[in-house]
C-alpha cells in the first residue's frame, strides 16, 4: 500500500508560519515539563499573526545537524515528523509534546534546546483527510505520545458543533503519573460527555491509599476485550485510529511501513485483524 503522505494546503486566510516547501527556523520560548522525561515545547513563528496553516489530520518535519560525522567533519541531518498539539489555527506560535527516549536522536535534541535556540520545521504534511460526519464513530488506540494526532481529531471533532461523530479512545501509557495531558483529556470528556469518552491503560498498577477511589482503568497490555469493549465493530461507518510505539502497532494493528516505503500503512495485522476488521476502516499514524 502506498504512503499516506501528501502535502496539505495552508489557509490562505491567515499567514502561513510554515512551509512545505522549504525549512523555516522556529525559535524555541517557553518549555514545559509534563513528567521526567516529557515536555511541551512552544516555538514561535516569526510572524505573531502566522499560524501553522496545518488540516486535520497533518503533521510536519523537524530536522537537525545531528546524525553521524561526515568526512568534512559536519554532521548528518536527521530528520522526524511530529504532530503539533496546538490547534492549526493557534497563532503566533506551535507547540509539540515530545518524550525524550534513550536511543532518540532528534527527541534528544529537542530535549536539550534552550529557550532561544532554533529548530528546523517542513510543512504542514497532510496524513488522512478528515471531514465532519464522515464516520458515526472513530476508535482511537493511542501510546505515549501517539496521543497527538488523536487530539488533534478530536478537537476538529468536538470544536464543530454540526459534527455529530463519536470518540472513543483507549490510551496507554507506562504508568499513571507518565499519562500524557491526562487533566486535558478529561476536561475535554467531562465536557462532551455525549461525543468522547477515554479508558486508560497503565502497565503497571496504580497505588492506592484506602480512602481512594480503584483504579478505573486498564492494567497491562491493550487486550482484544478492551477493544471489543470501547472501539466501534467493523463498518463502512466508522474508523479504528492507531498511534504509539512499534510494539502496539504490531500488537493492535500490524507494524506500520513496508520494506519499499517506511511510511506506508503496511499490512493490516494484530487484534484488529483478528476482530474482522478491514484495512480501509483502520489507520496507522
């Protein structure tokens, strides 16, 4: 199956802060830290009245001189995509939740970038078109910092007041503490009780003192009963959404990518494909 990606086109209402067609350097201003190893990074455009002219669902390219020494002593440029969770048109500036890994190179970088330094940004890159009632219900299965494009669905979603879609999400994270924007998330599904609803997935169990309330999520892996339980069944009617970490696709929806293209959707495989679920009714961000 071919690559998703295709270059999405800026709202020629407002000025356009970015650029699919060429780098544009984004000053870093404000970092704030979300766990001991996540942050949320805000970089202005040069223009205070700019937005990202970003459409749902889209992301762009960070890039950075950091990859491995060549010959003339420079360093390779390593490129990622990643999805803004500010609103496309939030202006002045974008912001990124980023979760620095061991073995990351730009998650790394970003993680060392002083209010002040610059990165590189390409874009907006649009990933699947989304349009208000296309589906009656969207599942959405997301790890860590997947949680991105979700939101940024949902909140096209729930920002339309004409858009009658439902969401689900099942989202997972190491621990209670680590779950991302979790204050967010419920002010969003305590808000529209009726259009969103969230189950979270923990690996490992939460502690409790005996005055507290039990833990109302999942423990463990994301197991073909949740999904049975939260995600809509397989129709022409709805969409099953994935983003995380290469083990949960593999696991929930097959690994993402062919040996031709890496950002190609990939075969359909894991639970989903168990639960008789076809290829055009789920997506692999």
């Amino acid at each position: 199956m071919g690559s998703f990606y295709s270059y999405a086109q800026a709202d020629a209402a407002a000025p356009a802060g970015l650029d699919p067609g060429k780098w544009v350097p984004l000053k870093l201003t404000q970092v704030t830290p979300l766990t001991n190893n996540t942050a949320i990074y805000r970089f202005a455009f040069s223009n205070p009245d700019a937005s990202s002219g970003m459409t749902v669902a889209s992301c762009l390219l960070t890039k950075a001189a950091i990859g491995s020494q060549k010959p003339d002593g420079s360093r390779a440029n390593v490129m990622r995509p990643y999805t803004p969770i500010s609103r496309p048109d939030q202006t002045g500036y974008l912001e990124l939740a980023v979760k620095s890994y061991p073995e990351g190179k730009m998650s790394k970088h970003i993680a060392s970038l002083a209010p002040g330094d610059t990165l590189d940004f390409k874009g907006p890159i649009l990933k699947l078109a989304y349009t208000a009632n296309q589906y009656d219900t969207i599942g959405m299965v997301a790890g860590g910092t997947g949680i991105a494009p979700m939101l940024q669905v949902v909140d096209e979603i729930l920002t339309n007041p004409s858009d009658k879609t439902k969401v689900s999400l099942i989202f997972g994270n190491i621990s209670e503490t680590d779950i991302l924007l979790k204050e967010a998330i419920d002010a969003r599904a305590n808000a529209h009780p009726d259009r969103f609803s969230v189950f979270y997935v923990v690996d490992t169990p939460p502690q409790r003192q005996f005055w507290q309330t039990a833990w109302p999520g999942g423990v463990g892996y994301v197991t073909k009963a949740m999904l049975a339980e939260k995600m809509p069944p397989p129709s022409d009617h709805s969409m099953v959404m994935v983003c995380g970490p290469p083990p949960m696709y593999k696991a929930v929806c097959g690994s993402k990518g062919t040996p031709e293209d890496p950002k190609a959707q990939g075969e359909l495989g894991g639970l989903l494909k168990e639960m008789g679920y076809s290829s055009k009714s789920v997506f692999k961000f």
